[in-house]
C-alpha cells in the first residue's frame, strides 16, 4: 500500500511539473514554481502613455498569473531593441513599425514579428501650422521641411513625397521642434501621439498631412524576436503575448486606471496630455473579431517590404512571409473564445 501511494505521489509531481512549463523546486512535500525570467527591450529612453499596456500589465499581475519576471528595458539608438534583441541581451524588443524589422532582416538578423498593435495606424504624420495654408501634400512642393534622419519615417515620407513627384528642402531637425514653431521650417515630420497634441497644448494651431489620405498606409508598434527563441522556446513567447494582450485589453476599458501605472512611475509627466496621448495611442489598436488584438498578415508587410524595395533600402531580397508568425496570436486567440 505505502509503495503504491509513493508511486501515486511522484506521478503527481511528475505531472505538476509538465503542467507548469517551468522550472520548479520541491521541498518536502511542497512544490514551489520558480517564474521564467525574460527581457524586453522598449524603443525609445522615456515612459510615456505609449507603455502603458505593459506596465498595467505589470501592476495588475498578468505576467506573474502566466509565471513569468518581466524585465523591461528602455532602449536608445546606442541599445535599440534589434540590436540588444540579436545579441542576446533581451528576448524579446519592441519596434515602432514593421519597416525596422524588414530592414534588419534583409541584413541577415534572424528576427520575425510576434504582434503587431496598431494596423493602419497612420502615426507618421507631416505637420504645418494653421496659418500656413498648407494642407496638402503638393502645398509642401518647394518648401523646407524637417525630417527624423536615422528613423523609419523619413523613409515612408520620402517615399510618398518621390510617389506624388514632390520634392522639397530636407533638414534634419530629429523631435526639436524649435525650427518649426520659430517659423523657420514651413513643415516637419511627427508623431500623431505626441507632437501634434503638446504643440496644441501651446496654443499652436496645426494642419497634419497623413500619408494614408495619398495612400501609404503604415503600422504601429510591434514586438518581435529571433526564430531561434520563437522555435526553442515558443511557451514564453506565447505566455508573454496573452498576458500583454489582457493588459491590452484593461486599457482600452479602464484608460484612466491604466494610465496610472505609468504616471506613478514617472510623476513629472503631464496627466493630461499623457490622457490625451493614451487616446490617440489606443485608437488605432487592433480589437475586434475580425482583426484581434496583435494582428498581423501578409498584406500588411507586403505592403511595407514593397516600399523599401522600391526606395532601394534592403541590402537583401528574402520572402517577407517569413518575416512575422501568427501562430500565438492565432493560438492565444483561439483559446480565448472556447474560453468564452
């Protein structure tokens, strides 16, 4: 009897330990599950509203509910997300656009989209002051503009000024408005979710020129990591996903709650124009049945691989199908409705 219980016991353990998916340490007669440590790498040196998806996540135990230490990491050109995620820094790096992946990739950089957020996000934008009476892409033929050198929208406005056969005066100003609000650019790249609403919140009034209005059609952020992570260890990967798509989900329901878990951690931001931000940040993501949250497919980077081939900026040809997976957001979802 006592060696059929033991038997019964340890098959127990044994099956608690499948189940769990990771490491686990048994003292006595208690199992204790040790969390999987992973590293994400974030775009850009500052916390904003553009975060807080993850850092809801974080405070509302998402990623602790699937046994996981997430440790996310600011990045800045010196450690951005493709470099730190190809050497092994991080496992897994977010981007502001599918086109930084592709490029990386024609270099030979093993990585390929896990999620993307924002489909037909249009967030590059072109801004102009209102009293410019400049509203339309051909109003910028001849005129001076300030570009983002070393970021993936100067060349997606590049592209759509060279389609409709525009050519104006480039000046490489990065995010310093100053040219631009001292009238001394007549137009300059931005962000939707930032430029436009803190230019606003100074009373300066503004035209913003969208590339989607002339046809180009862009996406927002999306997290990616190198296949061989995705196919050794494809339970993190997914675990990670489901915990940031139901954080996903409690912001676009509770966008005040939310937003508090970045506002805590850095208390000298502006809550309204972080509220407002969240607004225009969450408005595109993708939430419905027929385009759930982290969607991708292969007309959307089709689209973006064809532009950079077109603009001569992948040093190498390679099928873009290969370039992004669907299987967990396919899975997770999937899981979700029998769920429901």
């Amino acid at each position: 009897m006592i060696a059929k219980q033991s038997l019964t016991v340890t098959l127990i353990i044994m099956f608690l330990i499948v189940l769990v998916g990771c490491s686990t340490e048994i003292t006595g007669n208690a199992i204790t599950v040790q969390e999987a440590e992973i590293s994400v790498r974030l775009p850009v040196p500052v916390m904003g509203a553009h975060f807080t998806q993850y850092f809801a996540s974080l405070d509302k135990g998402y990623y602790t509910d699937e046994n996981l230490d997430v440790q996310f990491n600011f990045g800045d050109p010196q450690t951005n997300p493709i470099k730190m995620v190809a050497v092994g820094a991080d496992n897994i790096g977010l981007i502001g656009s599918p086109e930084t992946l592709l490029i990386a990739r024609s270099k030979g950089i093993p990585v390929k989209a896990i999620a993307t957020f924002h489909r037909n996000s249009d967030f590059f934008v072109i801004i102009t002051k209102k009293e410019s009476n400049i509203t339309t892409l051909h109003d910028l033929k001849g005129k001076k503009v300030g570009f983002f050198y070393g970021h993936s929208s100067t060349d997606i406005i590049r592209h759509l000024l060279r389609k409709h056969d525009i050519t104006v005066e480039e000046v490489n100003v990065g995010q310093d408005y100053s040219q631009f609000v001292a009238d001394k650019l007549d137009a300059q790249f931005a962000f939707r979710t930032l430029a436009p609403i803190t230019l606003s919140d100074k009373g300066i009034e503004l035209n913003v020129i969208s590339p989607a209005d002339y046809g180009v059609n862009t996406h927002g952020l999306t997290l990616f990591a190198l296949e061989h992570t995705i196919e050794e260890n494809p339970e993190l990967i997914k675990k990670f996903l489901r915990a940031t798509f139901k954080g996903t989900k409690f912001v676009l329901g509770n966008p005040d709650d939310a937003l508090k878990s970045v506002l805590t951690r850095e208390p000298e931001l502006n809550p309204q124009l972080q509220r407002k931000q969240l607004d225009v940040f969450t408005k595109p993501i993708s939430n419905s049945e027929e385009f759930p949250i982290g969607y991708m497919d292969d007309k959307m980077f089709a689209e973006a691989y064809a532009r950079l081939l077109e603009e001569d900026l992948l040093e190498n040809e390679f099928n873009v199908s290969e370039a992004f997976t669907t299987q967990f957001i396919d899975e997770i979802h999937s899981e979700s409705q029998l769920v429901q």
